[in-house]
C-alpha cells in the first residue's frame, strides 16, 4: 500500500467515525471565511469553537477528536454539523429563536389591561399608571408597560384642544387657508400676532453644565427683570419676518407696529394680513386706520383656531430654542437676544409651506364633533348673528366683546330677525341657540347686586359715623 493510499483510507476511517446521514462540503471560499472567522480577535467565541468543528470535520478528525478539541460535547458537535450541512456558514452564524421560558400573557388579561386603561380608575387619581394597573389586574409594572406599548397606550399623557364654535369657520378657514395655498398675485400675504408678557428671567443661582451621566442644571425660582412683548409679521412667500418689541400690547402699539409693516412693503402691492381675533385687532381706531389704508386687507381667523395664524409656528420656535432656558439680566438683554433670533431666521428664510387642505380639516373637525357628541351627550351651540340698529353705536364702530371685557352696558337695541327688542328673546325650538346680548349671561342681575350692596354699605358707615351722639358721640367711643 503506497503512502497516499495509506493517508487516504486513514482520512475514509475517521469520517465513517461521524454520525451517519451528515455529509459535510466546504468550498475554498467557505474555507476562507472560516479561518478569517477564527482568526479574528473580534469574533464571538460560540462562532470561533462552531467553525473549528466544521474544519476539524473536513480535515477528517472523528467526533471524540473534535470534542476534545473544542470543549464541547457530542450533541452539540453533532448539532452544528448538521447546521452546516443544511444551511452553510450562516447557519451556525445566526441563532434559532428559542421560545421564552416565562409563558406569554393570556389574551384575556391583554384586553383586561387595555380595557381597564380606558376606564377612569377606581382609586383617588385621574388616570392609570403601571404599578397601580399592575396591582389591579395581577401582573408586573413591566407587562403593563408592554401591553401599553404594544397597544399604543398612553394613559399618562395629555393633549389639549378645542373645536372652534365659530358659526363662520368653514369660510374663515377656507379664506385663511386659500392664502396660504394659493396667495393673489401682485400682493404680500403677512401672518400677524403678538407675543405678549414675555418675561426676563434671571437664575437665582448659576447652573451647572452637562456632563457624561448628568443634565445641565438651572436653579427652579427665578428673579423677573421686567415684561415685553413682541409683535411680529411673517412673509408668507419669503419667509421673513418684520418684528419689534413694545412694552405694551393694546391698540396704540399695534398701529405703530402697522405702520412700521407699511413702511416696508412695495408701494405697488396690496397687503393681505392674517390675524386672529384678539380685541386689539378690532379696536375702532385700528378700523379706523384700515379705512384710511385701503391696500391693506384683514383675515380673521375663526375663534379658537390660533392654529391658523402662521406666525404661532415663529412664536412656538422662539420659545422652545431662545427663551425657555435663556438666562436674561435685564428687559435690554431679553430684546437683545429675541432681536438676534428674528436676525438668524431672517438670514435662513424659507417659504412659508401649508400642506394640510381647508376640505381635511373640515373633515377632520366634523370627525371630532361627532366623536364628542357621541362620547359626552354634547351638542355644539349654533350662535345667532345679531347687529345693533342703533346708528349713534354704529357710527362708534362698536366691538362687543372688547366693550364686554371692559363691563360695558349701553341700552342698544339689537336685531333678531325682522323684530327689535330691547331683551333677548328668539322665538326658537332649538335650546342650543347663543344670544350676544350685554345683559344675557346675568349680566342685569350681577349689576343690581352691586348696586344695592353699595348702597347698603354707604347706610352702614353712616350708621356708625354719625348714630348715637353723632360725630362727637364717634369721637368719644373712638
């Protein structure tokens, strides 16, 4: 027998040696990438001893050889033998998923916790967190957190809304939104509002800055150096923006910030302004001014949609990234500092771009009234358009809600339909139905209360100054 049929017959002997039914093939690329597999400082040792056993096997070592080799056991020779022959070098590469040795949560107790979470808990607390759910269902805070996530549960966060009443939302949305999408040509599209009672803030302490494993840290009081507010226009089709700061927010100042707006823009545009319905923006001198600036045009938003206005997204972005955390010494640093911002935003401006359409909306809000009426038995007032008849009111250009605000009374008559009455009464089935009169709503009531309580303390004090002896009898008990 020659020397190469020796060594051949030696390598047929050791190979019979495996179990039966595992015949195993490497090429020289699976080669290659075993020694390079082994050969890495980096590789995990569960790949480095898998891919020894596979070239233990190939080089004609028998199964007693390999596991004294490798350390392991004939099963687990015998396993990843078998792995490779199936699946090749990312067999023994990637784990077979094992089933957990804690059972899952049976589907009964995963609908118990998402419906309980819907429900308002039976302790003293407005909503559900995980160790008291885990108490009430049996289970652990962890499995909880789960369900929730799994669900897209979050019982511990909450968003405000509010659907507009407006009775004119539709048109004011779509008139809105219409200049976002489709602004006139030959004009200047401007978003306007004021962010009033900005405060400047002065730390009580220094903080300390972030470090690996800590937060920056600010002291939670505060010294207040002072308020501003600042008034601001956005250019819809640009992307920049007009503003100043002010002391004050009434309609004094937002007629000097109008004309500062109209001394920048082109001669030869018209002006379309968005803005919402704050009583400042319908003061009688700011009609008056618009009158007398007929290139100017006024867009109301509807009642309750600041949302609409553009400029709420500028105000949002200054608060979140300049003044939230800023440190200001003094009412100049505080200005400084917003006027810095107003600067950068100008120098990066972009196109003011409104994806959302007026018809979405309007389909997203008559999903939400639906959705309350049907939850909560709520039924949105439909508000009546009344008008004073009288021309003196008129011709003073009369703002209900800013002369409300300010207690105001004045014996207006107003119409409902064809008929004038000096009280408020509708001839209406309908028991949602709003009237805007100054004495509804206990106005005439609150005013005869006041009324007679001043009367009665006017008798009290004369009662004591001048009641038994008077003002020298006063004298002498005091």
């Amino acid at each position: 027998m020659t020397p190469v049929e020796y060594v051949a017959r030696r390598a047929f002997m050791r190979a019979c040696e495996m179990r039966k039914g595992i015949s195993i093939t490497v090429t020289a690329g699976d080669r290659v990438r075993l020694d390079a597999i082994i050969g890495d400082r980096n590789s995990p040792q569960k790949h480095v001893w898998r891919a020894r056993i596979v070239l233990l096997t190939v080089d004609g070592n028998g199964t007693n050889t390999i596991t004294r080799a490798v350390g392991k056991d004939k099963t687990s020779v015998w396993r990843w033998q078998e792995r490779f022959m199936h699946e090749g070098i990312a067999g023994f590469i990637r784990d077979k998923t094992r089933p957990s040795r804690i059972a899952p949560l049976p589907a009964k107790t995963v609908d118990r916790v998402v419906a309980l979470t819907n429900q308002a808990p039976p302790h003293e607390a407005t909503h559900w967190s995980a160790p008291a759910m885990a108490e009430a269902v049996g289970i652990s805070p962890s499995s909880v957190r789960r369900i929730w996530m799994g669900q897209g549960l979050q019982p511990h966060r909450m968003r405000a809304f509010k659907i507009s009443n407006d009775p004119k939302f539709a048109d004011k949305l779509k008139d809105v939104v219409g200049l976002y999408v489709d602004p006139p040509a030959h004009a200047v599209v401007l978003s306007i509002d004021e962010k009033s009672q900005i405060q400047a803030l002065d730390r009580t302490q220094p903080g300390l800055p972030m470090k690996k494993g800590r937060c920056a840290t600010m002291t939670h009081d505060c010294k207040r150096n002072g308020t501003t507010t600042r008034f601001a226009a956005l250019d819809i089709l640009e992307g920049k923006v007009i503003g100043r700061c002010m002391q004050r927010h009434r309609h004094q100042e937002f007629i000097r910030f109008l004309n500062a707006v109209e001394r920048e823009m082109p001669a030869d545009k018209a002006v379309h302004v968005v803005l919402d319905n704050y009583a400042t923006h319908k003061h009688p001198k700011v009609i008056a001014w618009l009158q007398r600036h007929q290139r100017f045009t006024f867009h109301f938003t509807p009642t309750s949609c600041s949302w609409a206005n553009a400029v709420e997204g500028l105000f949002a972005k200054l608060t979140r990234q300049r003044l939230k955390r800023g440190v200001f010494t003094s009412i100049v640093a505080l200005q400084a500092a917003i006027n810095r911002f107003i600067a950068q935003t100008n120098d990066q401006a972009k196109p003011f771009v409104w994806i959302k359409s007026a018809d979405a909306i309007l389909a997203a809000v008559h999903r939400g009234r639906q959705a309350l009426e049907a939850l909560h038995s709520w039924r949105f007032p439909r508000a009546v358009a009344l008008k004073p008849t009288c021309a003196a009111v008129e011709s003073e250009h009369l703002n209900l809600p800013h002369r409300l605000s300010r207690g105001w009374r004045g014996p207006v008559k107003w119409h409902v339909g064809d008929s004038c009455h000096r009280k408020h009464h509708v001839d209406s089935e309908d028991s949602d139905v709003v009237i805007l009169d100054p004495y509804a709503g206990g106005k005439l009531p609150v005013y005869i209360l006041e009324q007679t309580m001043t009367t009665i303390l006017i008798i009290v004090v004369v009662i004591l100054l001048f009641g038994g002896g008077g003002y020298y009898g006063f004298r002498r008990r005091w």
